[in-house]
C-alpha cells in the first residue's frame, strides 16, 4: 500500500483545558472518500481544521501529503479543495465570477481558468445559470456552486464539512450524485455528516468519533456487522401497555432498547423473534421488521443523548 495522503497519530487538540480531539489515529489513502461520523461536539470540526493547516495541533503528529501542516501550510492548502459547511460564496457576483475569482486566488491563468469554468459548469448541472447572480439561487444550486469551487483548482484532497445539510432530498440525491462522479474519477474525499445514509451511500470506511476519541472504524458494512445484529424489530404500544410487556421480552432478543415511543428489539432472526413476542402474550399495537443500519451502530455507540 502506498504512503496515506493524510496519517495522525495520537493528533490531539486542546483548547485551554478543554480536549475537542484526545490522540487519534487514522489513515486516509488516495482515491479513497473517508467519513468522520459523529455527534456535535465529537471532534470532527476540529480535526478537519487542522488537516486543513487551519488551527495547530497541540500534540502528536499529522501529515498531508506526506509534509508536516505546521511547516507547510501553504503548499498543502494549495492542493485543497475545501467545501465549508455554510456557503460563503459572493452572493452579488455571478456564478461563473465566484468560479473565476477562486481560480485566481489558487494563482491559475486565465487561459486555465475559463475551460475549467465550463467543466465544472456542467459538472454541477449549472451551466444555464452561468451569469446569475448568486443571491437568487436555490440552496441546492448555491452547495453545487460551492462544490464546484472547491474543485477550481483541481485538487488532490477535497473536503466536505456537512455537504447535504439544509438541502431537501432531491437536491441531496443529487449532490450524492456528483459527488460519487467525483469518486469514480478518483477523487480523494474526507467527509463529515451527520445522515447516516450519506455516509452508506458515499464512504468507503468512516470513524465514529465520541466526545474527541474513535469509537470505532471501518467500512460501513463492517460496521453494521460488526455491532449490529442482522434485523431490528420495532415495537409500538397502547398507552399503558409497553411496561408490562417490556418485562415479558426479557432474553427475547440479542439487546433491546427502551425509547420512549417505542420498544426496538435486535436479533438475528426476526421470524423468530415475532414467534417468541406471540407466544409470551406480548401483542403490540404496531411491528415493523427492518434491515439494521449505520444509524443503529452510530446510537449504540455514541448514545440517543440530546447534544447543543
């Protein structure tokens, strides 16, 4: 295997006696997209900082490109392409202005910069939209045009803070869509969301990132398997029902969870466990059986806790 685009080891970030990242360890390889999972407050947001030379490390050790962020900064950031969780695009220029000055910041030609233009145009299906100003555009035009700056320069690491958050579905599926296009050509990706489906759709491996430490890393289908049984069975109740019947589930099913509004039951035979729920006397008012999913390992792991 060739040598990771971007290695920590024991990266840690402190502010004051605050620790937002606690010595983490990850590789991220070339062509690769790389997910950091995790709630508000876990610690991504600073670390895609300081691989993006933003903020310092406090301790450890961290490599872009094979160099070291604190002594060159300036070369990496030029190999970037960032695309920040709010668009901050100038919003009285036109599209294809906000694309030229970004062009110009990276120090590109202007005979390199107007073709590129065209491309990414295209890329992120704006092509009709080339001289509107900024302002009246969709929030799912203005996160394409955002992407689409990012990638000016033709970057060798492109990274997305929360790329899809605020948007509706259609205008999310079509950003997965340009951005597993983005894939297919070999782009690198690190991306940090908060939509488990996002993270299933578009990364190869992720971390779960708790309270500044990796709670665990893998592909998402390792993931799955590994801390989540194969279905779940979702249980609503009657009001009044659910805590009789909670004491008579128990050993029904590998783990189970007591939400609220409803009972979830984890196992790896749903059938079964249905039959075992039928022969207890437990008959809930509603059962919906499903696949377990990234969001099950991501709850298990970091908690349904509330986090500001």
């Amino acid at each position: 295997m060739t040598e990771p685009l971007v290695q920590a080891r024991g990266l840690t970030k402190r502010f004051g006696e605050f620790t937002a990242v606690d010595a983490i360890d990850f590789d991220i390889q070339k062509g690769e997209a790389f997910g950091f999972l995790g709630p508000n407050g876990a610690g991504k947001t600073s670390t895609m900082k300081m691989i993006t030379t933003v903020s310092p490390i406090t301790e450890g050790k961290l490599t872009v490109f094979g160099v070291d962020p604190t002594i060159d900064g300036r070369s990496i950031r030029q190999r970037l392409g960032v695309v920040p969780q709010e668009d901050n695009l100038d919003l009285e220029l036109t599209v294809a202005e906000n694309l030229y000055i970004y062009g110009r910041y990276h120090d590109m030609k202007k005979s390199e910069i107007n073709p590129r233009i065209d491309e990414l145009l295209e890329f992120a299906q704006l092509t009709e939209r080339r001289d509107s100003e900024v302002e009246p555009l969709s929030g799912g035009m203005k996160r394409r045009l955002t992407i689409a700056r990012a990638l000016i320069n033709n970057p060798d690491l492109i990274i997305l803070d929360e790329p899809t958050t605020g948007l509706d579905p259609q205008a999310r599926h079509l950003l997965w869509d340009r951005l597993y296009r983005l894939k297919q050509q070999g782009a690198t990706l690190i991306i940090t969301t908060h939509y488990m489906d996002e993270a299933e759709q578009l990364c190869d491996r992720l971390v779960v990132m708790d309270q500044g430490k990796i709670a665990a890393e893998g592909s998402p289908r390792q993931l799955i398997q590994r801390y989540a049984p194969r279905e779940v069975v979702e249980l609503r109740f009657e009001e009044g029902d659910k805590d009789d019947a909670v004491l008579k589930m128990d050993g029904l099913a590998q783990r189970s969870e007591i939400l609220a509004d409803r009972v979830l039951l984890y196992t790896d035979d749903a059938d079964a466990t249905q039959h075992g729920l039928h022969e207890r006397g437990i008959n809930p008012e509603q059962v919906l059986v499903r696949r377990s999913t990234l969001e099950d390992v991501f709850l298990r792991l970091t908690g349904r806790g509330l986090v500001d």
